[in-house]
C-alpha cells in the first residue's frame, strides 16, 4: 500500500506490529497511535536507534524528499511490522 495507515492497520489486523526492532522490519513513523506518516526498512539495530534505509526523504530527514537515503533514527515514536517468514 502506499499509505501509511493503512499498512499500520494491516500489520495490526494480522498480529505484525511490534515495538521491539529486528533487522528487516519495516518501520512506521508514528504521529499518533493511529496516524503513521512515514515508513522505511530496518538495516541494523542499537541499543536507543535504528539505521533505516527510506524513500522518500533527503538530507535533512524530510518525509517528502527527493530521494532514497540511509538515515539514523531513535526508537522512540517508531512502530516496527515484522512479516512472518
């Protein structure tokens, strides 16, 4: 889907959302419990923030860039999907 919501939604119809991140989810940025506005994959986990790789952004972390970038970003107002394998 292209939107957000409703890839949040989705992931929390079927039991995908987590708040713990693993290397391969997708992550949503979380505006409120229910308004995700921006979205990426998981590359590597530390201990407070995630590297992502998102579309969609630029060098100054915009979520209505002009490119494809790898980012850092803190854990905190993130919601991770992890697809079952």
């Amino acid at each position: 889907s292209a939107s957000c919501d409703v890839m949040l939604e989705d992931a929390r119809t079927k039991g995908w959302l987590q708040t713990v991140p693993h290397v391969g989810d997708v992550f949503l940025v979380m505006k409120s419990p229910t308004d995700a506005v921006h979205t990426g994959v998981v590359t590597s986990v530390g201990l407070v923030a995630v590297k992502t790789v998102e579309g969609n952004t630029n060098d100054d972390g915009s979520r209505d860039g002009y490119g494809v970038f790898a980012r850092e970003r803190k854990t905190a107002g993130l919601a991770f999907i992890r697809l079952p394998e």
